[in-house]
C-alpha cells in the first residue's frame, strides 16, 4: 500500500471514529423519551450546580469575606465529604420511588442556593454561608447517587457511557458558561453575587419540574422500587467489601489518585486568588471554567473507549494525564506564573472528562444492575472519606502551621513541591489499577 494510501485509509478510520463518538447511540423509543426529558433538565439546573462549586464560591468567600484559609478548604472539601452520605442515599433510595426522590432533591437544592444568597459579608454571614454551601452539596450528593440508579436501569451497557456522556456535557457546558458569565459580573460589582445566587436557584426549581417527566424502567407505579435487596443479601457496606476483594482493591487505587488530586484544589484558590492576585474572571476561569470546557470537549471521546475496556484498565492509561497536569501546574506554582498554572488546567480539563464517566459509570463494571446503587454508595462514600481529609490535608501541607501540635512541630509549609507530592501518590495508584486491571482481564 502506498504511504498516501495509508494516510488516507488513517484519515478514513479517525474520521469514523469522530463520527461515532460524537453520535447519539442507537437506544429505544421508550428510553429516547426519557433521556429527553432528562435533557431538559440537565440545561437547567447546571447553574445551581456551578455557584456552589468551590472554585467559584471559594473565590467569593476570599474576596467578599475575606476568609480563613481553612474555610477556603472547607468550601473546596464539600462537594467531596459530602458523598458520605451517600450511603444514605443508596439507602433511602431502595425504599423509595427514584424520579420523585430526586425532583424534590433538586427543589432543595434551589432553596439552599437562595438561603446562601442572603447571607451578608461579615463573620457570622462567612459561617451562613459556609453551612448552606455544605447543605446543597448533601443534596447534590444525594442527586447524583439517585440519578446513578437511574441510568443503570434505563441505558444498556454497550451504550451507557456514551448516552450520559451527552447528558453530562449539557450540565458540564452549562456550569462553565455560568462561572465565567458570573466572573464577569462579579468583576464589575462584587456584590452580584446575590443575584447571580438568586437566579440559580430558580432554575433548580424549573430543572425538578422538567425531571418529574422521567421514567425509571421497572419502576412503574406498584412495581417494587429497583436496587431494594433480595431477601437475605447481605448489604452492609464492610461485607460487600469483604465479598468483592477486586472491587476493593480497585476502591483503594482510587482513594490514593483521588487523594492526590482533592489536596491541591484549595491551595490553588488561594495560590491563584490571593497569592498570585488574580481577579474574578481568572480565578474562575483556571479553577473552573478551563478544565470543565475541555473536559465537555473529550467527554464524547472517552465514552466510546470506556464502553469498550474494563474500567482498571481505563484507570491505568487515563490517569496518567492527571499526572502531567499535576506537575505542569507544580511548575506553574513554583514559577509563579499563571501561564503555566493555565497549561496543568488545559490538561486536567483533557483528563476531567474521563474522569467524570469513571467516576459515574465505573462500579457497574463491578455490580450486578439490581446492586448498582449499593456500588455508587460505597464509592461515593469513600470519595467522601477522602474529601473530608485531602483538601485540609493538602491546605496544611501548603501553607504549614505557626502553632506547634501535640507532637509535632511548627511547620512553614512545602509550598509549590506539594503539586509533585500528589504526582508521585498518583503514580503509585496508576500502578495499582496496571496491577489490578492484569488480574481482572486474566479471568475473562
């Protein structure tokens, strides 16, 4: 075959596959009507999910109430502990019907987005505002562990990845847009934070009208909810661990690179906002606006690959991009320059994509469909363990501490080397999935 031959039959074959990635999945009548429906709703109620975001409310905090670094910690932290209660969830929801369980899930977030809008710029408003961002991310947790439920039951394997990927490119899409147009905003009147909060909300309220369309297969009205467990099963999250050892080791893979890459979101808000002085429009952009464009851009890629490999083997080729964003941004952290901190957003927004899909769809490559949600719950509730110690972990780490503590001494603070620290944790997780994924494809 002849060299042009061979470019054209590449070219031929990279086209295909574009055509394919980005191509709605063949899926059924009665499944396109409920994928619509949550279409509509995933246009709404993205700008509720953006405001309350740490890199977006973390940045008001430090410039409005000109907070504890801690509290900046807190609010990056709670979108990650709050999947703690994601074992609630899971719980709650196998006695319960999912649609109207997630409507008034997404009713509540609307109304604690509206009482953190009302919170006023002083120390007791900072200590509000803080309680109602951790609220919202409760129920944000609950919507997400739910909506898992959902898609298992109503999108087949071969095609899951790929059908939520387009409803997760709408909500990623649209919190993009609403950061950086709030950015914009705050720049000009920091004080329309109010409004900006006020608006959200009442799309969370018009995103529950539009989910209350959707149907859940097999749980039409009096059929048993789906997930509630078999007579007999045991369902204790320790014994479900104890019963599926690879999931186990996959779960603790998982823990050690979300560790890594959870420590150092809060000392980037600090490094970018306050350190380096950076104003609304950057701050926002690199800490959330950058990587959620890009990662809406390689959603549709990696949702064709993560329907065709097991998810230890996704692991162990994917993360190696949260890696190189790691030290690019080390270099961008120790030179002080928001250019180079830019280029590590620029690749962890190429790596958040996929990130995202495995985050939502990996345990099905691990449960049965009626366990699913169980799965969802013990992951999510372990991401919420590593959330409730990474950023204040990666915080102290950072900055140090003036005070010595009990047997242990003052401590300046690693600074810049912090972003190489959660490099080399996530190393030795990409070696745990390469590991792990040998072992899960040598029983096939």
């Amino acid at each position: 075959m002849t060299p042009g031959a061979s470019r054209g039959d590449r070219m031929r074959r990279v086209s295909a596959r574009l055509r394919s990635a980005l191509a709605r999945p063949e899926i059924s009548d009665w499944s396109l009507a409920s994928y619509r429906a949550e279409r509509r709703a995933h246009l709404l109620l993205p700008p509720a999910m953006a405001v309350i975001q740490g890199g977006f409310v973390g940045v008001i905090a430090d410039k409005v109430f000109a907070v504890h670094p801690a509290v900046l910690s807190l609010l990056t932290a709670a979108p990650m502990f709050a999947n703690l209660s994601s074992a609630y969830w899971a719980s709650l929801a196998q006695r319960l019907r999912k649609v109207p369980l997630l409507v008034g899930l997404q009713v509540s977030l609307g109304v604690g987005i509206a009482v953190a809008a009302a919170m006023p710029a002083t120390s007791a408003g900072a200590i509000g505002l803080v309680a109602a961002i951790v609220a919202t991310h409760l129920l944000l947790s609950g919507y997400i562990t739910v909506r898992s439920v959902v898609w298992t039951m109503n999108y087949a394997d071969h095609v899951r990845g790929r059908v939520t990927s387009r409803l997760t490119n709408v909500s990623v899409l649209g919190m993009a847009f609403v950061s950086w147009a709030g950015s914009v905003a705050l720049d000009a009147d920091a004080s329309r934070y109010r409004a900006i909060f006020l608006g959200a909300a009442a799309l969370a309220g018009l995103s529950a009208l539009a989910y209350a369309r959707v149907r859940m297969r097999g749980e039409e009205k009096g059929a048993v909810p789906i997930g509630a467990p078999e007579e007999g099963e045991r369902t204790g999250l320790v014994r479900l661990l104890r019963d599926d050892p690879l999931y186990a080791r996959y779960l603790a893979c998982q823990f050690l690179l979300g560790l890594s890459n959870m420590a150092v979101e809060a000392p980037l808000v600090l490094l970018v906002s306050r350190e380096l002085g950076a104003n609304y429009q950057v701050s926002v952009g690199l800490t959330v606006v950058l990587p959620l464009v890009l990662s809406v851009l390689t959603i549709p890629f990696w949702a064709g690959y993560i329907d065709r490999v097991h998810i230890t083997r996704f692991r162990s080729r994917h993360s190696w991009l949260w890696v190189a964003s790691l030290l690019l941004t080390f270099v961008g952290a120790y030179l002080g320059s928001l250019l180079w901190i830019g280029i590590g957003r620029v690749v962890l927004g190429l790596a958040r994509g996929g990130g995202m899909l495995a985050w939502t769809l990996g345990h099905n490559d691990f449960a049965r469909p009626e366990r699913a949600g169980l799965y969802m719950g013990l992951h999510a509730t372990l991401t919420g363990l590593r959330g409730a110690i990474a950023p204040f972990l990666g915080m102290a780490i950072y900055v140090g501490w003036d005070v010595p503590l009990p047997g242990v001494p003052a401590f300046a603070g690693l600074g810049a080397p912090l972003w190489l620290l959660a490099a080399g944790t996530s190393v030795m997780a990409i070696l745990g999935f390469m590991r792990l994924a040998r072992r899960v494809e040598a029983r096939v």
